[in-house]
C-alpha cells in the first residue's frame, strides 16, 4: 500500500511541477507564428508578388511634373 501511495503521490507532484512551462508556450508560439506566416505565403505569396509588379509598372509609368520653384 505504501508503494502506491509513494506512485500516486509523484504523479500529483509532476501534475503540479510547472518548471518548463514558460519555454514550452514560448516555443508553442514561435510554431503557431511559422505556421501561419507559411500558410499565408502559401496563400498569398501569388496575389502579394502580382501586386508588387502592379506597382512598380504603376510607378515605372509615371511621369513627374515640373518642381515648382521656391519662394
């Protein structure tokens, strides 16, 4: 009986140890940022190059005006 209570006893202390657990969230965090920012790229990385093309042939095109003179 003793030999259970020593078992029951140590997975109530591992239950309650939080030594470790500020690394995990962090590392849980750095996932959960990688995997959306290669979803979105998956996802967007098409329209997000087309419309950088868009703008600098929006850019290229364009003709300045005279730089008025100063006062």
């Amino acid at each position: 009986m003793a030999a259970l209570m020593n078992i029951i006893n140590s997975l109530a202390r591992a239950l309650r140890d939080d030594r470790g657990s500020q690394g995990t969230e962090i590392a849980l965090g750095i996932i959960l940022i990688a995997l959306v920012a290669g979803l979105g790229m998956v996802e967007f990385g098409e329209d997000l190059a087309q419309f950088f093309i868009d703008t600098g042939d929006v850019i290229d095109k364009a003709s300045p005006t005279a730089v008025p003179p100063p006062n």
